[in-house]
C-alpha cells in the first residue's frame, strides 16, 4: 500500500497511521514499513517556494492477509 500524507488548513494530516491502524484491527499482518522521499511535482514545487508546508515523502506499508 502506497499512502501519502496530505495537508489540510495548513496542517499535516498523518494517513498512514490511520490506515495502519484499520488494518491491522481486521487481522492484516504488517511485514513492512518505508519511507520514500518523493520528487517535487510543479504544484509541489509552487507551493514550496511560497513558503507552504508540502509533503515530501510517501510511506510504502507491506501487509499480508493471515492464512
């Protein structure tokens, strides 16, 4: 699963734990967890050089359905 925070009323609203979470409470089992630093995209780029908080990295969650 591939989850990237996002930014709301200039906050960093943190997916990824939820998500996490919810999954783990139906039984998934959690094999893995990255962090990827993502390239700026043009908007990310724009909001970046008007001093907005952006999001710069993706977390990469592995999870396995129990047998």
């Amino acid at each position: 699963m591939n989850i990237k925070d996002r930014v709301n009323d200039g906050k960093r609203v943190y997916l990824s734990k939820w998500i996490s979470r919810v999954c783990l409470e139906l039984g998934f089992v959690e094999i893995g967890w990255f962090k990827w630093k993502v390239g700026g995209a043009g908007f990310t780029n724009m909001r970046r050089s008007k001093g907005e908080l952006t999001v710069d990295d993706e977390d990469v969650i592995v999870f396995r359905k129990p047998a």
